[in-house]
C-alpha cells in the first residue's frame, strides 16, 4: 500500500483567544479528491495553509509526501499545487509573462512549460488572452489563471481553496475533468 500524499495528525491552531482547528486528523491517499467541508470560519482554509507551510500550527504535525512544511518548506512547496480562495496576481503582467515567471520559479525547462502551458490555456479557452494585462481580465479569467499556475509544476498535491469560484459551467467542468485525470495519474486533491 501507497504513502499518503497528506498526513494531518491532531491539529491544532490557535489564533490569540480564537480556537481555528481542533485536534484535526486525516489522510489523503493518492488517487483520492478529499474535500474539507464546513461553514465560514470552521478552518477549512488555515488547515491548507498549515499544509502549505504558509501558516504553522500550533501543535499536531503534518506532512506532505513525507515532508514536514516547518521543516522542509522547499520540498513542501515544490510537491504543492496551491490555489487560494483570492489568488494573487501581478496584474501588471500579460498572462503569458506570469505563467512564464512562475514556470522559472518552478525551474521547468522553457519548451516543457510552453507546452503544458498552451495545452492548459487550449483546454480553457484562454489563448486569446494571453498578452492581455490580467488587470483586464474578469474574475473568472484570472481564477483560470490561478489553476493553469498551480499545475504548471505537475504536483503530486493540488490544494485548492473554491477553485470552481467565478467560473462559468463549462470551466467548471474542465476543472473537475482535469483534477479526475490528476486523481488518476495517482496525484491527489
């Protein structure tokens, strides 16, 4: 049997008198979309961020592919696909020189990210935006944005924070269809 991709064991975070997570423990298998559900302020998005290494808890542990975040936060974030609730952008940059920039942040050679890159923008239908500003663009063009740059690096773990928000049905469902082929290369969600 396989490793979990993420392994969360008695997590805690305390933000001053406010208690976000509680003694929270799971496993994400690969092949599995496992989804943390709950109502504004349960904890949802400061557990993907102690998964991240963006926030550390306050006890418990977790693990990503076998690295802890507060230890090993390259490795963490070199096996991560994030995308959060409000990505951030440079809006001063054309789409194509913000996935470019995060292509050589990735060290993913020029002719590999060129391609992942047109077969992602191909399957949403983004090309004719590609030299436009992504100040320009609407919400749902930039969360495109924001997913094509978390899976340039092809992660073993995309962690995603409403990733289907602002995008039409069609999107959407390229989204889904794309996190069930990810699921079934053994990534997980």
């Amino acid at each position: 049997m396989s490793a979990p991709l993420i392994e969360a064991f008695e997590l805690t975070k305390q933000f001053g008198s406010v208690q976000a997570l509680t003694g929270l423990t799971f496993k994400v298998m690969p092949g599995e979309i496992y989804g943390l559900l709950g109502p504004n302020g349960a904890g949802k998005t400061t557990t993907i961020k102690v998964i991240t290494g963006l926030v550390d808890a306050t006890s418990g542990s977790v693990t990503v592919d076998g690295f802890d975040p507060t230890k090993n936060p390259i490795e963490v974030k070199s096996r991560i696909g994030y995308v959060a609730e409000k990505p951030i952008l440079y809006d001063s940059l054309s789409t194509r020189d913000f996935l470019e920039f995060v292509a050589s942040i990735r060290k993913i050679e020029e002719t590999t990210a060129s391609r992942i890159v047109n077969q992602l923008a191909d399957a949403f239908g983004m090309e004719k935006y590609f030299d436009a500003p992504i100040a320009t663009l609407s919400m749902g063009m930039k969360q495109k944005v924001a997913l094509i740059a978390s899976l340039i690096h092809q992660p073993p773990v995309l962690l995603l924070d409403e990733p289907l928000s602002g995008l039409d049905a069609k999107s959407s469902r390229i989204v889904k269809d794309l996190l069930l082929f990810h699921t079934q290369k053994g990534g997980a969600v």
